[in-house]
C-alpha cells in the first residue's frame, strides 16, 4: 500500500516512509492511495485488542510481521476503552482510561512502538506541538525508547497545570519548549524546521502530531469498538470534539474502510473555522482563540487537508459531517447540567461534544438514533475549569497523581523561527 500526499508534489512512499517522515517534502499530509476494506467479522470482535490488531493489520500492510503487530498492539493499548451510557440514547466512549488520561494515548503509544521497530539503530528526533493532550502522550508514549529523542513545543500558560506537569517533569530524552505564544504559533515553528533543509542535514526529524498517518491510524480503532459496542441500538452518529481534526479524520478512514457510520458531527469550541466552512463553503484560517477547552483552541486544522482529500469538496463533505461550535458559556451550562441531571462529569471537550448531539437531535429531530460522543480526557486534568464551575475538585485518578510532586523543567522560548533553529542546531546529531 502507497501513500500519496496531500499537496501532491511528492512521491508516494510505504507506510514506513510515511511514519518516519510525518510530513511530505511538499509539505502535504499522507493517506493512502485508496483505504483497504475491512471485512464485517472484525467488528464483531470481542475485544479492542483483537479488534485493534486485525484493523492495523490491514492499514500496515505486511510491512510489520503479524507477529510484531500483535505484540506492538497489545502492548500500546493494555487499557480500558469503555462505552457508557450517560442518558436516552446518548452514549461517550470514554478515551481517558490510558497512562496520560487522554485519548492521545491511543496514537502515541502506537506510533512510538512503530517507529521503534522501523528504527533499528538509526537516531530519530520527535518534533511536535501540543495545545495540551498531544504532548503528554507522546511524551509517555516515548519516554526512554532507545534512539528517540523527543522535543515539544507547547504555549505558555495555555495548556493546565496538570497538562504542563506532564509535559515537563519526565526529562530523559522528553525536552519541553515553553513558547510566548499560541498553539497555532508553535504548530507553525515545527512546519517551518520540517521545512528547513539546514535543520535536515544535523537532525532527522518526524512529527508526532496529528500530521504523522501513524498518530491518525489508532483513532480510527476506537469507532469500530464503539460501533461494536451500540449497533444493536441501530447504526451510530458519532460526535468528535475537534481541533486539529485528526480525531475526527481517523473517523472518517475507519468509515472509507467499511465501518457503518450514519452521520459525524465535528464539535467545535468558538475555533470555528472548519464547522464554518462546512456552512458556507469558505475555509478561513486564523488566529486561535484561548477557551476552556484548550486542546482544541486551533485556528487553522492541519487535519483539513486529509479531509479535503477524501471528500474533494464542500458539497460532498457535508454529506457526512455536520458542525457545530460552543462557547464557553454554553461548556459551562452542560457541565452544569449533564452532573446535576446526570451524575456524569464532563471534562470541557465532552461537554462540547455533548452540547453539539443536543443541538443536531434538536436541529434534526433523530432521537431514535444511538449518539456516541468521544469523552477525550479526564475532567481531572482540567481541574481549575471544573472547580470553577461546579465547586469541586475532580478526584485524580492514580496515573496522574505521580506527576503532582515533580518539579517542571522547560525552555523558555519566543514564537520566532530563528530561535527554535538555534536551539536544535545545539542537538544536532548527524
């Protein structure tokens, strides 16, 4: 299987090309020349982990011996991927129960086995931006693998606290940049260095984003398990909180693959540029907004491309995807509402998820159809939004506890190219 890229000036590779690359050379993002198809019988399996293995077995194509793959997939998700139900017929597929609490636990942990296979001997260095999630995952996902080094740019005082212990207490070979600026800012330093033909000759460089295919790959096993889990209801709407919108994209490949999806709604915060889109056909990238739901404070989705790729148009895409945005005012009153109601705590990106199911149910008048919302973090690491909102202080589930105590260690670093390639000239290493 090849993968082309998005800005279809480079040549296609092999899976392993894609993943050790992240980016194209023309910039572009990679999906496979055409998406393989599942067969009906690995829905019908018992456990993620068994359904997990059979789907990646087809996305990598015998480029990892089964063998390897089986023990590769077990390995990244020895944790719970539970569906449950919060009220009716509306359902959140909880992501939160791996190492970090998050569901980016899902891709990094798989990407970070991957690349180690492919690796050998040869020295690698992650270079990724988080608005949160992502940092923390990929940066457990990768702590202590031989051969990888890891550094994250993250925005200073943009991400929680609980986020940025995780980020910047592990050390080893996890290095955590502290930019003066936005997600969106940070995001577009590490495009640039990727970019950067200086910077290729001292470091070989991959992404750990959502713009690297073998962070994508492991969302789209969590829809199948869920799908598994209600289609005795009838055939799902899924609704995805959304920001760099690679979450939603390993929806959308799961679908191209077979998995029976009616609709998907893409949740945004006031972020709002791809539900706009959707409305009235204009992509208008800009400057990110800071809300209470900061992992998906993204102004300009580089997941938008991928999504452009398997729908060409407008028109087509939204056949499939509806969007919806939510300010924080209205996270607020469902976080509110959906406890006091409910006894179930949302963190600030379920609440948006859940707010968007209410409005498309009240916009459609589908209330027969079983919705599934993904639930992407725990409410405890965003503790601060929740006191404020409710009065109480989350409990702290155990794999997050031991980073409360540890000292933060990062560089600070202004959003300015020059100084970003000054610091990775220090870490050249070929």
């Amino acid at each position: 299987m090849k993968y082309f890229s998005t800005g279809k000036n480079s040549a296609s590779v092999s899976f392993k090309e894609a993943l050790l690359q992240g980016l194209a050379p023309d910039r572009g993002l990679y999906l496979p020349e055409s998406f393989p198809k599942a067969d009906s019988a690995i829905f019908e399996k018992d456990s993620f982990q068994d359904m997990a293995f059979e789907m990646a077995k087809l996305l990598v194509d015998g480029e990892i011996l089964d063998a390897d793959l089986r023990k590769l997939t077990d390995d990244a998700f020895d944790f719970d991927v539970p569906v449950k139900k919060v009220h009716d017929n509306i359902y959140a597929l909880e992501l939160y129960h791996g190492p970090t609490a998050a569901f980016k636990d899902f891709g990094a942990r798989f990407m970070a086995r991957a690349m180690s296979y492919f690796l050998g001997e040869k020295k690698l260095t992650i270079l990724v931006a988080t608005s949160g999630d992502t940092g923390s995952a990929v940066a457990k996902g990768f702590y202590g693998l031989p051969n990888i080094d890891v550094i994250i740019l993250y925005p200073s005082g943009k991400v929680s606290p609980l986020q940025e212990k995780q980020l910047t207490t592990l050390g080893k070979n996890i290095t955590a940049l502290e930019i003066d600026g936005t997600f969106d800012e940070c995001q577009a330093l590490v495009k640039e260095a990727f970019m950067d033909d200086e910077v290729k000759g001292w470091l070989d460089l991959s992404s750990a984003n959502s713009i690297n295919i073998g962070r994508l790959y492991p969302q789209s096993f969590y829809y199948c398990w869920a799908y598994h889990q209600v289609k005795s209801l009838g055939t799902p709407i899924f609704c995805t909180p959304s920001g760099n919108f690679g979450n939603i994209t390993g929806g959308l490949i799961a679908n191209k693959m077979g998995l029976p999806v009616k609709h998907f709604i893409a949740a945004t915060n006031i972020n709002d540029t791809v539900p706009e889109y959707l409305e009235t056909g204009v992509y208008r990238a800009r400057p990110s907004v800071t809300t209470y739901s900061n992992a998906m404070d993204v102004g300009d989705p580089s997941n938008f491309a991928r999504m452009l790729a398997i729908y060409e148009n407008r028109d087509e895409m939204a056949k499939y995807i509806s969007g919806y945005s939510v300010t924080d005012a209205d996270t607020a009153a469902t976080i509110k509402e959906v406890k006091e109601k409910y006894d179930y705590l949302l963190d600030p990106h379920g609440a948006v998820g859940y707010t968007a199911v209410k409005r498309h149910i009240e916009k459609t008048g589908d209330k027969e159809t079983p919705y599934v919302f993904l639930e992407t973090a725990h409410p405890a690491k965003f503790s601060e939004v929740i006191h404020e909102i409710l009065g109480i202080n989350p409990e702290i589930p155990a794999n997050l506890q031991e980073y409360l105590n540890k000292e933060k260690v990062s560089i600070p670093m202004k959003p300015v190219y020059e100084e970003l390639k000054a610091y990775l000239k220090t870490r050249k290493n070929k």
